[in-house]
C-alpha cells in the first residue's frame, strides 16, 4: 500500500504544528496543504483519507489529470507559476497562490469578471530578491495593493512566500516577516487579505512561528519521489 505511514507522520506535523504556533503566539490556526506533485492520484485518495483537505499543484495540467481521476472531495490550490494561457483553467481550483505580476493579475481579473465571481488569490512577494523567483517585490506592494482594489474580479487574501533552500534561521525569518508587512499593507488597502501561504517541508515549524496560515507540504508528507 502507497502512503502506508501517512497518517503517523501528519500526526507528527500537526503536533509541530501546534508547538510552533503556541511558540509564535500569533493564534492562527494552520492549514496543511499536502503538495502532491510528482505523485500520482494515489498521494491525492491517501491525503484525503488521512484527513488533509487541501491538496497543491504546481502545474496546472499535471492538476487537471488528477483531478479527472480522483473523485474524493479535496480543496485545489495552484501553487505554482500560472501562465497566462492557463487563466481559462481556475475554475478548478479553490486559490492560486501565485499572484507574481501585474500582468498575470489583471489576467485573472478579466476571467473572474467574464465568470461573474471573483477569483480568490494570493499576491507572491519574493522577499529575498531572487532571481530565480517570480514574484513582486516589497516595494512593489503600497501601490499594487492600491491597483489591486480596482480590479473587480481578483479577490487578494492574503500574501504566499517561499524561503531561499539555503537560508539560515535569521534569514528565513526575515522572509517571512516581509511577508506579514506586505499582507499587513494589503489589509491597509482594503483587501481581506488573511492568509499568509509560506513554509515547506524544510521551514513549516519556523514558518508557524511567524504567523503562518497555510503551509505546503510534500516531502515530510510524502516521502522523495519513488520512497
């Protein structure tokens, strides 16, 4: 059986999880969002019976083919780059979390116009300035939070961030508290912005010490690709 010690180890997440969050002192619940990239649809069936409602896709066709072949009732986040020929497609996810260009937003905001019901996502800030990132930086956010609000079919809520692989603990930190000053912007703005989408496998305990609402989960889930 695929997944077998699924269970044992999100029980093992979730009590860092709340060790984390009781640490941080912040009082947000956290949602785990299990990535299940690279997996089949069997990651997707194992993550629902364990209990996890939320499920991660990076790339939207590798989505769409899950989706066509689990039936269980999850919740789909985009969690990765969208293209803007992919926009058409959102009507399959719950929250994209990649809001990385104005471009891109006004895209998704025009969909969600034609569709009559706004798109929920989130605003990708790249607060460590890397290059190999997408996302705007904090600088960009006063005036795009302000752009933001005359787009009527982009609902922001809140702010996703991702930690460079190689931070140490300080810098990881301060990732993530860019993350809360740019969602604290947002909400000043007039966005409902509550979420703050930042931690993975290698950060998620400092993650929820800094506030985090939502972490992505794969590898602690789910083992490397082929385990």
């Amino acid at each position: 059986m695929l997944f077998q010690d699924l269970g044992a180890r999100l029980a093992e997440v979730t009590d860092r999880v709340a060790a984390a969050a009781a640490r941080g002192g912040h009082g947000q619940r956290v949602t785990v969002i299990a990535v299940t990239k690279t997996h089949g649809p069997e990651a997707v069936r194992a993550a629902w019976q364990a209990g996890v409602l939320n499920v991660g896709e990076n790339k939207v066709q590798e989505a769409l083919g899950k989706m066509a072949a689990v039936t269980v009732p999850v919740r789909w986040h985009l969690i990765g780059h969208l293209q803007r020929n992919k926009v058409r497609d959102l009507d399959h996810f719950a929250l994209v979390h990649s809001i990385d260009r104005a471009s891109l937003a006004d895209a998704v905001s025009d969909f969600g116009i034609a569709r009559k019901r706004s798109v929920d996502a989130l605003v990708q800030v790249n607060v460590a300035g890397e290059e190999s990132k997408g996302g705007f930086t904090p600088a960009d956010i006063p005036a795009e939070a302000e752009r933001f609000i005359t787009r009527a079919g982009l609902r922001i809520t809140g702010v996703m961030v991702m930690a460079p692989l190689t931070a140490n603990e300080r810098e990881t930190r301060h990732v993530f508290e860019g993350a809360r000053t740019a969602r604290e912007l947002l909400v000043s703005a007039g966005h409902p912005a509550f979420d703050l989408s930042m931690g993975m496998s290698n950060d998620y305990e400092l993650a929820v010490e800094e506030g985090a609402t939502m972490i992505r989960l794969g590898t602690v889930l789910f083992g490397e690709r082929g385990s």
